[in-house]
C-alpha cells in the first residue's frame, strides 16, 4: 500500500512540472491565459507643460525695518502730548513736550547777547577803515561774536531736547504718560516702529548659494492669517556660512499695507530661486516601490510601467524630468492594482482629476 502512494505522488510531481515546463516553454499560451482576466477600468491623462517653481522653505522672525524707543534727553514736567497707541505718524511730527520755559528764556538771552556782539564788531569794522581801533580789539570782538554764537546754538538743543518729534513715519506702540507727570532725563516714553514693511530675518542651505541672488521674490504666511499671503522680495544676503547648521542669514522685506504684521511674529516663508517650464504630471499617478518611482503608461489597452525621474513638486501636480512625453497617456486610477502588462479599459470620469489643466488631455 506504502508504495502505491508513493507512486501516486510521484505521477502528481511529474503532472505538476510538466504544466511548470509547458507554461516555462510556451510564452505565448501563459501570456494568452493572462489576456483572458477582466481588463481593469482606469482613467488617463496626458501630461502637460505648465511653469513650476523652484523655491526653498524656511521660517524667521519679523521686526520693524526702523524701529526705536523714544526717550527724554532732558527732566521736566509734560505739558502737551500726542503719544496715542496704535496711531500713525509722519517724520517730524510733535509727540511730546516737556516744560521749555526756563530754556526758551535761556534762548532769548543767547539772541540778545549775540546781537549786541554783532553790532560791536560792526562798529569796530568801521572804525578800523579810519585807523580809529587796533586790530587786536576788533580780533577780540569778533571771538566775543563767535562764543555768543556758539551760545545761542547751544541755548536752541536746549529747547529742542525739550521736544520728541517722530524720528520716521511709524505707528506708536504703547505707553503710560500723562499730562502733568515730571519725567527724568533717559525715561522711556514709547516705542516707533516703522511697519509699511517689514524685515523677515531667516536662513537658507548653503547649497542653495548658487542660486540665491538679491531682488528674488519671497511669500510669507503668518498663523494668524492662515487664508492669507505675504509677498516681498530678498534684500540683504549674510557674509558668513554658520558652521554648524551650514546655512546662511538672510533678510526679506514683507509688504504690509494694513499693518496685520507685528515685529517680533513668526512667519514661514518660501523664496523663489527661478520660474521654468516643465513636464507636469498629477501627483496622484506616481507610485513608489523601494528605490524606483513610476508611473503606468496606457498603450494598446496595456499598462506598461516607466520609470520616471521627478522634480519640483506644487500642490497636486508633480514635474516629469525623464520618463515622459507630452504623448504619453498616464494612468491616474487604478494603478496600484496593476502590473506591467496587464489588460486595461480606460473609461472617462472628469472627477478623476480634477485640474483645469490636464482638461484637454482627458478630452483627448
């Protein structure tokens, strides 16, 4: 009985290595069994030209292009004031004055003093015509005219430290003063920033070097305004490489018409290094197995796999650097059930992909 079941498994191993060796020496009859599955429905596109960017992502910290902390050069007590948190003002505008009247008298003193210089040495010009004085006198009149003109300068920065004028067109920041209060000489009264733009300070790799030059655009978003963009453009470029992140300091001026933006904010930003013309796919049709990156190409009703080599990546759509042809049809559904050479069926569905831009190639 043992033997006749060894028999037996033998006939079944023989039957199975000769169907093996039949389908092994028979291509055409495998590939034939292999047809007669049910094709799988797909959808296509072509791919298209389109221009794509080539940009580098970082964040960074914004501050005032001019910012400053406006302070008393002189003590004195407040008699008028225009120091309104959140309000904009023009270069030269009158912020807050300090009790000037002992200087302004101080001032006249100067005026007077000087004027009566003036006319002795006038005097003393004309008499020397007439050998009436020396020259040593009218020598010393005319110092006498120069210290009390040195005088009368230093009598009007008196007066004027008496003042805080906005330094640049800015909005004023926040402050406690009021009217009447004695303030000592150095007290901080407010701060001025200037935020028509504003400097966004951040980094990029040093590989990017090459490509880096002044002038290149920069968007900014802001968490506080998720829905909306910041645009600007690179103005200053660091001298030193740091050598432990190996990146380089940058700066951008962001516009900031509304003043939305506040020194100090955090802002992700994205630099623009060059605008081109490239090969575009939806980013949906690219599979990835180890190593290799792929797409299926329909052709004759078979999905045939082509390795493609990628680029620059935007929303949806990736760029195509080799693989591809503008004739091409690239499966966009379906794909990760196939296999090169399986049977396929390409169906129309406008939901499929839903990018203006690939319209004419489901069309087609």
């Amino acid at each position: 009985m043992a033997k006749q079941w060894i028999i037996a498994l033998g006939l079944v191993v023989l039957a199975g290595g000769g169907v093996y060796a039949w389908n092994m020496f028979n291509p055409e009859m495998a590939q034939e069994e292999k047809r007669e599955r049910p094709a799988s429905k797909v959808n296509v596109v072509s791919p298209t030209t389109d221009i794509v960017t080539d940009s580098v992502s970082a964040v960074g910290s914004l501050r005032a292009r001019n910012q400053v902390s406006l302070t008393t050069e002189v003590s004195g007590r407040v008699v008028e004031k225009n120091l309104n948190a959140g309000s904009r003002v023009v270069k030269g505008d009158l912020l807050l004055r300090l009790d000037d009247r002992q200087a302004r008298a101080d001032l006249q003193v100067a005026e007077a003093t000087l004027a009566d210089a003036q006319r002795q040495l006038n005097r003393a010009q004309s008499l020397q015509a007439n050998n009436s004085i020396s020259q040593s006198q009218v020598d010393e009149l005319r110092t006498a005219t120069d210290v009390a003109r040195a005088q009368l300068a230093s009598a009007q920065t008196r007066v004027d430290n008496h003042r805080i004028e906005a330094p640049f067109e800015g909005v004023v920041g926040l402050n406690d003063i009021s009217l009447g209060a004695y303030l000592s000489a150095g007290t901080e009264v407010a701060t001025l920033d200037s935020t028509q733009k504003m400097e966004l300070s951040f980094a990029i790799s040093e590989k990017f070097l090459g490509q880096v030059v002044l002038g290149q655009t920069v968007q900014g978003h802001s968490p506080a305004y998720p829905e909306e963009q910041f645009n600007g453009e690179l103005v200053e470029l660091g001298t030193r490489i740091n050598e432990l992140s190996r990146t380089l300091p940058v700066r951008a001026l962001i516009d900031n018409p509304d003043g939305k933006l506040r020194p100090g904010q955090f802002m992700s930003a994205s630099l623009t290094l060059r605008q081109r013309e490239a090969l575009i796919v939806p980013e949906q049709a690219v599979m990835l197995r180890g190593d290799e990156t792929y797409v299926f190409v329909a052709e004759d009703g078979i999905a045939k796999r082509t390795s493609v080599k990628l680029g620059s990546r935007s929303p949806g759509v990736v760029e195509v650097v080799t693989g591809l042809t503008l004739e091409d049809l690239v499966v966009v559904t379906g794909q990760d059930r196939l296999s090169s050479g399986d049977r396929i069926e390409v169906v129309e569905d406008t939901a499929a992909i839903p990018d203006n831009r690939f319209a004419d190639a489901r069309e087609s």
